[in-house]
C-alpha cells in the first residue's frame, strides 16, 4: 500500500498541474502567450510515472508533461517564464513554450518536434548502462509519436542494446467511439514491444497507483539488466475546465478525471476532508497566479541575445549585426 505521505503528495502535484494546465489555456486564449498543449485528465499517468523513478534517473518529457517537471521540484515561477518567453526563461525565450528543463532535476529540455525525445533517452540510458551505473531514463510521448520514425528507431535499438529505458505512451483516445486509434491498425500500443524485444505493458493511465506500480516494475526490471519495457497508458483527455471536485454520493459526474479517482481514494484511508481540499485549491490558484503575473511582467530577452551561445567565436558579419542590435560590445 501507498504511504499517507506519497498518495497526499501524489494528488496535491495532481491538483497542482490542472491549476496550470487550465490557467496557461485561458492565457492563451486570451493571446497572452503564444502556445500551451493541454494535459487536463492525464495528470495520473504522467505524475505517476514520474514518482516511480529514482531522483538520478532522466526524465524526458514532451510538451505535454509538464506535471513531471512539477513532480522533479522544478518551480512554478520557471513555468511561468517559459511559458512568457521572458528574460528569466532558461531556454532565453528562443524555442517554443514547454516544460521548463533542469540538468540538476534530470529534466531534459523538451522539443516542439514529435517523437525525437525517444532516441535520446534511449541513448542516455544505453551510456548508462555502458558506464555500470544503476541509471535508467522515462520518456513520455503520445499516441501519435508511435507514428513517428523516431519511435520505432528508437525503441529498436532499446531492445538490440537492452538499454534501461521505460517508455510511457499516452494513448488518449481509447475512449472515443473511434477505433483504438487512427496510428495503429492493432489492438492498442503495448504489443508494439514484442517486435523490438521489449516487455509491454497497459495500464489504466486515469489510476495514479497503477501507473505508479507499473513504471517502478518496469524501473527494476531495467536496473537488473533485463531491458526496457513499452507502458501504454490508457487516458481520457479532458476538455479544459471540466469539474474535479463534482460528486453526487457515490456517482462521478466528471467521469474518469484522475483527480476524482484519487481523491475518493483518499477520503476511503480517511487521508482527506473538504477543508483540505479548499485550502489546496486555494493555496494551488494563489501561487499559479503569482508566478504568472510575475512572469509576465518580467522584461523580454533582448534582441541581440539571439546571437548568443552560437559560436565560440562570433563571425565578423554577425558581430556587426548584433551591433545593430544595440549593444556595443560582444560578451
């Protein structure tokens, strides 16, 4: 069983995400910032996996896994400057808003382009491996990124090398009235992994302990030298602002929205109450709108900072460029 610390943690990050997830929705709806995909409902699947690693292991993390980042302790404030691409943003406000990235986390920085997060992190987890270090690496990636060349390169050469690597699909759209998916003409994900010499595993990815107990099985059966396993996660993707909190006695009328399930969970072990829940909800709003509004109103990178961090030695032409730009000095 889930300890009283873990499974509170566990919803809290869960709570914590949607927070952010709907805020950045209505910023960018409002055209305030420039891009946000949206994970409301597959909060369990991706919390749950990230709680499941060890604090060395990497983590690489699409555009929408944001809650992982949040899990590994990387702040809010770090969202919010990324998503406002302002001169605090790590990426210097250069690339595309996404999950903000941490070497000291073992977030590694996430890519607009589908699928090319797979052969990195099975390319870490190899050199791990390589090295005799007790290292494994989780990727996340839609069902769509099963599509992508880079999926199948990738966990190929996991199965060739053994690499200790857990790689967590998102199938959202096995709930529809729609085939399991338009990617795959098979009965879902999971069996993909026999062909490259992988385990393969479903889940229930709206169950935070499932997806938990899953991915740390699959932690272990990397670290002992066995190989990685392919987790495909069943999620339902809510549209943004669906209700978390709506209960009438034992019906759900939010359907399978994770952080209904969990909280129920938690009411059963007497680990929560109605007063815990409002101070959560508010504390979670009170410092999502902090950090934005911080964010916000922090200045913009400077123009001649796109010349930066290029070459390690700036061409004449670009120099003179920059100084165009403003600055009368390279640094």
């Amino acid at each position: 069983m889930l300890s009283d610390e873990l499974a509170v943690a566990l919803y809290e990050h869960m709570v914590l995400a949607r927070e952010l997830d709907e805020r950045l929705v209505a910023l960018q709806r409002e055209g305030r910032v420039t891009q946000h995909a949206s994970a409301a409902g597959e909060e369990a699947a991706i919390v749950g996996a990230a709680a499941a690693m060890f604090d060395n292991d990497w983590l690489f993390v699409g555009q929408r896994e944001g809650a992982a980042a949040l899990w590994r302790g990387i702040p809010l404030l770090a969202f919010a400057h990324r998503a406002f691409g302002s001169a605090e943003d790590i990426g210097k406000g250069r690339d595309a808003p996404g999950p903000p990235f941490s070497r000291s986390a073992r977030v590694a920085s996430a890519s607009p382009v589908l699928g090319t997060q797979i052969p990195h992190a099975v390319g870490v987890a190899w050199a791990a491996r390589l090295r005799h270090a007790d290292v494994a690496t989780l990727v996340f990636f839609g069902d769509g990124e099963t599509s992508s060349g880079d999926f199948h390169t990738g966990l190929n050469f996991a199965g060739v090398t053994k690499a200790p690597v857990v790689a967590l699909c998102r199938n959202n759209g096995w709930a529809t009235t729609t085939p399991v998916s338009r990617q795959t003409a098979s009965a879902g994900f999971a069996s993909k992994a026999v062909a490259y010499g992988l385990r393969g595993v479903c889940v229930d990815g709206t169950d935070v302990i499932a997806v938990l107990t899953v991915v740390r099985e699959a932690r272990a059966r990397a670290s002992s030298g066995l190989g990685g396993t392919l987790v495909e996660a069943l999620t339902t993707q809510l549209p943004p602002g669906a209700p978390t909190d709506a209960v009438e006695g034992d019906k759900v009328r939010s359907g399978r929205d994770p952080i209904v399930r969990m909280r129920r969970y938690l009411e059963l072990r007497a680990l929560w109450s109605d007063q815990r829940e409002q101070r959560l909800r508010v504390e979670a709003r009170a410092d999502v709108h902090r950090a934005l509004a911080e964010a916000e109103a922090a200045d913009k990178p400077a123009r001649w900072k796109l010349f930066d961090d290029v070459y390690e030695q700036m061409p004449w032409h670009l120099r003179e460029q920059r100084e165009m730009l403003g600055t009368g000095t390279e640094t």
